[in-house]
C-alpha cells in the first residue's frame, strides 16, 4: 500500500505551506517570504532549496543555478550534510536538465554520500533516483535497471507514491525503448493510476504521456492525442513548463507516427522555442531531430536535412545521449536507402523519436 504523495524537498515551515500539488509560482512565492523571514542558516537553506526547485521547473535555469549554490553554502554554515545533500540534488537535477550530464553525475554522487552521513533517507533516495534517471536518460540501462527496481521496491516498502511513479515509469521507459512495448504500457498505466490515487499530478501528466507515447507506436494516434490533452491541462496549472514542453514534442511525435507531417513540423517547432527559452539543450535536440525528420517527409533537400543530422549526431554525443544518437544514425541509413523524391515514411515504432523520461523532474 502506499499514502498520498508528498514532497519531501518542502522542508519546515515550507512543508506544511506546500503540497506537491501546489504550482510553482505559489512555491516562488511562499519560499521568499520565507527567506526574507529565516532567521537561522539551515532555515535559509530550506527556502532558497524550494526557491531553486520552484525556479528550476519553472524553466529559470539562471535562477535555479544560484538558488541552489544559495542553499548549499547556508546549509554548510549550519553544518548541516543532509540540508547539503538535497541542495546538492537539487543542482544535479538542474544540470541533468540542462544537458551536463557528467556534472549532473559528480552533484548526485556527492548528494548520496552527504545524505548517507546526515542519515536522510528519502535524500539519499531521491539522489541515487537521480542517478539512476541520469544513467537511463544516457541510455546506459544495462548499469541503471538494477537500481531502478531497487528503488521502486524501496518506495513500495515504505508506501512513497511518488517514488513508486518515478521509478515505475523509469523502468517502463526502458521497456518502450528496447522494443517491450505491450510490458511499457501496462507499467505505465500503472504508474498513472498510482499518481492518481495518491493526488501526485506532476507524476499522473509524465506519465500519461508514457502511455501516449506506446499507444502512438501501435497505432492509436487519436487516443494518444487525446491523453496528451489531459497531461497539458495539469501542465498548465502547475505551471511545469519543462513537462509542458515536452508534451508537446511528444505531440510531434505522434502527429509523425501518423503520417501528419506538416502538424508535426508545427509542433516540434513550438516545443523547440518552448526548450530554447528555458535553455534545456536535451529538449532542444530532441525536437530539432523530429523537426529535421518531419521535414525531410514534407520534401526538404536531402543534403539539407543530412547536414543537419550529422549536427544532430555530435551534439547528441557531446550531451551522452546515446539513444538519441542511435536514433539519428537510423534516420540517416533509412534516408539514404530510399530515392530522393517521394520518400516514404517508416514503419510505425522503427525510426521513430523517443522521447526520454525528465525532466526537470525529482
């Protein structure tokens, strides 16, 4: 059994002003008045971490950057290495979001042994997931599906919802990626039952948006659509801007499956301004990619499109997005092999853009 979701990073007096369900501008908000308030090193750490959280899934990566360096030095004034650990987290998370994702690597690993030493468990698990959620964003499953149901038999065990969505949907993800698809779907409609359930939103839109996203491969475009729908309404009113944008280039990934390339081309471009705004070059790239390929079927010059696949493919490996970058070169043969004019689409789920699991999410 499992209770209603929580949000552990809502610390003190924050905890019991806040939900998990509460909109990040209300966080902003609630965490400055607190801090403008705090009286005591740790308590400032505790604001300027909501701060940095609020900032960082409001898409304000400057802001979220120097909140969490805010919250890291008060907490190391108060000598205190959990309220260090989930600053810590906090900017590894970001950094994931942003694409460094070796820096994302060195913060989370020093997230877990600063977390290990205050005795923070859900710290030192909400680290070790962000970890784990690097590894597979990466597309190193091999090093991280252990760990992943490690840590979802860990939250199953102490009832966290939350840690059980992230961590199912995670698992699902990797089964939709290697083909699984019929094992994906139910783990993630599992997953938003869950979130469901325990009135986690956040948790409920990412992961309909998995399910969105295996009814597209087999073929059900229109259910698929209408999901995404239901994911943007709680989007928009929490205002997760990082989640949002990444539905729609999920949007594009279904109006592509179908055929729809022109609506495609549209979408992709919305979501690529949406991830340049908020500077998360993962999304960015992402949505170039479906950008290129919708275009490449709408009839653009094919030493065009392959110029920028080859962009594409450095840039994916410069972040360490090895399945991206897979995914780019399996464009690229299929492109070449067939005519320049007239060319057709892929099968439905062969070519296709996946889209990774995020972020901008604990």
């Amino acid at each position: 059994m499992y209770g209603k979701a929580f949000a552990p990073e809502y610390q003190g007096e924050l905890g019991s002003a806040l939900s998990v369900n509460s909109s990040y501008e209300e966080v902003l908000a609630t965490a400055h008045r607190t801090l403008a308030d705090a009286d005591t090193a740790l308590a400032r750490s505790r604001a300027q971490l909501a701060v940095a959280e609020a900032n960082r899934r409001l898409g304000r990566a400057d802001a979220a950057g120097a909140a969490w360096r805010a919250a890291y030095r008060s907490a190391r004034t108060a000598g205190d290495p959990a309220a260090m650990a989930w600053a810590l987290w906090s900017g590894g998370t970001l950094a994931r979001q942003c694409g460094t994702l070796a820096l994302a690597r060195r913060l989370l690993g020093h997230a877990v042994a600063l977390a290990e030493t205050g005795g923070d468990r859900l710290a030192h698990g909400y680290s070790l997931a962000g970890l784990a959620e690097t590894g597979r964003i990466q597309g190193d499953y091999a090093a991280v599906a252990e760990l992943h149901q490690q840590l979802l038999d860990q939250a199953r065990a102490h009832g966290e919802a939350r840690h059980m969505v992230w961590a199912m949907s995670g698992i699902a993800q990797m089964h939709r990626n290697t083909g699984e698809h019929r094992k994906a779907l139910e783990l993630f409609e599992e997953s938003a039952r869950i979130a469901a359930e325990a009135d986690d939103f956040r948790g409920r839109a990412w992961s309909l948006r998995g399910v969105a996203d295996v009814l597209s491969v087999r073929g059900e475009p229109d259910r698929a659509l209408a999901l995404l729908s239901e994911a943007e309404v709680i989007c928009r009113t929490m205002d997760l801007a990082g989640a949002l944008a990444y539905n729609h280039k999920m949007r594009g990934n279904v109006l592509y499956r179908a055929g729809r390339y022109a609506e495609a081309r549209d979408t992709y471009t919305g979501a690529l301004h949406e991830f340049r705004a908020m500077g998360e070059p993962r999304g960015e790239a992402l949505s170039r990619l479906g950008l290129a390929k919708s275009r490449a079927r709408l009839g653009r010059d094919r030493a065009r499109t392959l110029a920028e696949l080859d962009l594409l493919e450095r840039d994916f490996a410069r972040i360490g997005l090895r399945h991206a970058r897979e995914m780019v070169i399996a464009f690229r043969t299929e492109l070449t092999a067939t005519p320049a004019a007239g060319t057709p689409a892929p099968r439905s789920g062969a070519t296709t853009l996946r889209s990774p699991a995020v972020p901008a999410r604990s």
